[in-house]
C-alpha cells in the first residue's frame, strides 16, 4: 500500500508540469461535475486507481479539498469515460495525468429527445402536433385506408418523381438486423412490431416504459409492420428518458456505451438527442458507435428555441461519420423546423405521417417530428444490412442511391438528397 501511494505521488508530481487536457465548456454547467475521457490506449482501472489514491491523500492533508469523487465509470473497447465530481485544484489535477483526453462540463440544461409537440408553430400543414395525444386512436381497416395521405413517406421513399403511386413495398425486410433506438423507450406490445421489441437497458434502472412517446414514434417508422420501412428487422430499446421529460449527457454517453458493448451485428443505431453549444463526449460516443461497427443515424437538430441554427451547432449531428437527416413536407420542401446548412447529409419524410402510439396497443399517431425522418433512414439502413451491404458501406449506399435536386426550400448548404430505396416486387 505505501509502495503504491508513493507511485502515484510521483506520478503526480510529474505530470504536475505538463500540458492540461483540453477542457470543454457547458452553456448551464453542474457544478463540479464532469465527462472525463480517457485514452484508448490507457489501461482504465490504472487511472482510476490514481484518481483514487490522489483522493485519498489530499483528504489526509487538507480535508475537503481537492477531492475526486467518481460517479460513473464506462470502461470498453470502443469508449472509455469516467463521470465525476472534482473542485477547482483536482480539476487541474485530473487535466494534468496523461491518461486524460479531454475534460468536458456536464450540461444542466433541461435535455429532450421528444420534439414531436414543439412543432406545431412552424408546421404549414396545419396539423396539430401540440395536441397529438388527444387525437391517438385505434385504427380499424378503414381508418388505414381513409388515411393513405399519412403513408406519403412509405410511398415517396421508394420512388422518383412526388406523384405517390400507392406502392409501398421495399426490396427487402432488414431481417436480421438489429435497431437500436436510445430515446424515450418503446411500447413492447403494440401490434404494428409482431413481438419484435424488447427492451435492452434502462438507464434509471426502470421498466422501459415509454412515457414521453417519441422512442414509439420512431420505433414505427423504422419497423413498424404497416407503417414502417424494415418490417422484419429487430428494435432493441434503450431507455435514457424520465418520467419527466428530462435527461443528461451523462445518461446518454452511460446509454451509448451500453450498446457498444453489447450490441449484436448487424445493427443500426438510432440516437434522438442534439444539443448545441458542447457535446464533444457525446459526439464522440456516437462516433465509438461506427467504429464498433454499427450504421448511426441521427436527426438534423430542429430549429425549436433557436430558430435559424444550422446542424452543425448541435451534437452528435455535426459529425461526419453518421448519417444526419433532415426533414421534407409532402411535397418535398424542407420543412421550416428542420435543421440545414453542411452537416446534413440526406432529407427524409418528416410530415403529418402515421406511426404508431404509446397510448395503447392498437392506437396510432398523426405526427410531425424531426425524428420520424431520421427513423426513415434508421429503416432503409437496416435493409441495406439485411440484404448483405457492410456497414461501412452503408451510409455511401444511402447516398449515392438518394434521389437528386428535388428539395425546395433553402438549404444553407445542404446537399440536395431525398431519401430513396428499391421498390422491389410491388
């Protein structure tokens, strides 16, 4: 023990002059928490027994300060993170060793992955996102059919010109793969998913339950059987919302790093958080996501509070190694809510279409959501994978098959793609 003490005093003290880590800033920050990551190449438990042991002395000499306290640690082979609280002289401390990348302040801001009813100010349809939940319903046969006009995404997906021609079979099913969706939670027992969800992880520690809506939401585009794109393929929900409509990077980052140790291939991985002003550890969590292996899609950020924003202020958008979509009406504008600018690689449906609800088994929705365009993508991703395309491959796939120079709307330096997959057999 004192021969363990006295190397990490010397570790220490030599390290005391050299560079500090970069250190990224919150817009609201906690105070003295913060997403500490750590070198690939770093032995994990090394620095945290440093940190340990640092701790431990400086409450010997000078109780109550400099204290390291961890709160949660998320050691794999794609990322490592340590969440902590520090004060000011262990910060330093802590920027100093040189297992440490990066340092960065956990944001306190109110965090939400359910845009669905924020929308309702910028929707030119006329449809009222803000009272969605009064409007879920079971549908019977006829209300699916009295509705088709809510299906546009399904059929303009899978052609080229706007006209719809009422097919909306795809060249095949993303049996097989797997969809992870890290939102709010999906309901397990709709119909529309044939026992085809489960619930992987809650970050709480809770049930799964899908609360807030939008985990279900999007969970149908991406596979529901009648109104989604991958009808065979697997949805594997990842909790990381309450109750209460809230959530942190922390929980995020906890979440990703779950499914990068645990995801199955060939997956896909839906994330529904952005945030601007920040998100350097959840961008690069997102982007362990892709080097584990797995196709990332991601919404283009809504223009919600901060209206005329482009993608590229929020994150984990703003990368380059996902795929960020952006939203179209029903006749293939950009919608006023979506986000633009360079970071976007592809536009998707995002308008006043069917999906399935949280409030019961058989009830659907009748939304308007920036991530219902991301699940598009998620859907047609999981085809590619099931009809044998490496995941490496996939995001230059969707791409190059995308449907050209039929957005309208400005762009601010977007790249004028629509959204397109094979028909196959109608």
């Amino acid at each position: 023990m004192c021969l363990r003490s006295l190397i990490v005093l010397v570790l220490i003290t030599a390290v005391c002059g050299g560079s500090l880590a970069p250190l990224y800033t919150a817009q609201e920050p906690i105070p003295n928490r913060y997403l500490l990551k750590v070198k690939n190449e770093y032995v994990f438990s090394d620095l945290v027994d440093d940190l340990l042991a640092e701790n431990e002395r400086n409450a010997q000499t000078a109780p109550g300060f400099g204290h390291i306290d961890i709160l949660n640690e998320m050691d794999g082979t794609y990322l490592k993170i340590l969440y902590v609280d520090l004060d000011y002289k262990s910060l330093d401390t802590v920027r100093k060793h040189p297992a440490v990348e990066f340092v960065e302040e956990e944001d306190g801001r109110p965090i939400t992955s359910d845009d669905n009813a924020d929308l309702d100010e910028f929707d030119l349809s006329g449809i009222d996102t803000a009272g969605k939940r009064d409007h879920s319903k079971r549908f019977t046969q006829e209300d699916f059919e009295l509705n088709q006009g809510a299906f546009y995404g399904l059929d303009r997906i899978n052609q080229r010109e706007l006209e719809p021609d009422q097919n909306l079979t795809f060249a095949g099913n993303g049996f097989g793969v797997n969809i992870y969706l890290v939102s709010t939670g999906v309901l397990q027992t709709h119909e529309d998913f044939d026992c085809r969800v489960r619930m992987a992880y809650d970050v709480m520690s809770k049930t799964g339950e899908d609360c807030s809506g939008s985990g279900t939401n999007a969970a149908g585009i991406a596979a529901g059987k009648s109104v989604g794109v991958a009808k065979a393929a697997m949805v594997h929900s990842v909790r990381v919302h309450d109750c209460n409509n809230t959530e942190s990077t922390n929980r995020h980052v906890s979440a990703i790093h779950w499914v990068a140790n645990n995801l199955a291939k060939p997956c896909v991985v839906m994330l529904t958080i952005s945030i601007n002003s920040g998100g350097k550890t959840l961008q690069t969590a997102a982007e362990s996501l892709v080097d584990a292996g797995c196709v990332v899609v991601v919404k283009a950020a809504p223009i919600r509070q901060t209206y005329g924003k482009k993608a590229c202020d929020y994150s984990p958008g703003r990368s380059h190694r996902l795929i960020t979509v952006g939203a179209t009406y029903q006749n293939d504008g950009k919608t006023l809510w979506s986000g633009d600018g360079i970071c976007v690689d592809i536009f998707a449906p995002g308008n006043n279409l069917m999906t399935t609800s949280p409030m019961d088994d058989g009830y659907y929705d009748k939304i308007s959501s920036p991530n219902l365009s991301a699940a598009f993508v998620a859907g047609v991703a999981a085809i590619h994978l099931g009809n044998k395309v490496d995941a490496a491959d996939v995001k230059h796939r969707i791409l190059s098959d995308s449907t050209p120079c039929v957005v309208g709307n400005e762009l601010l330096g977007a790249p004028n793609r629509l959204l397109y997959v094979d028909p196959g057999q109608s």
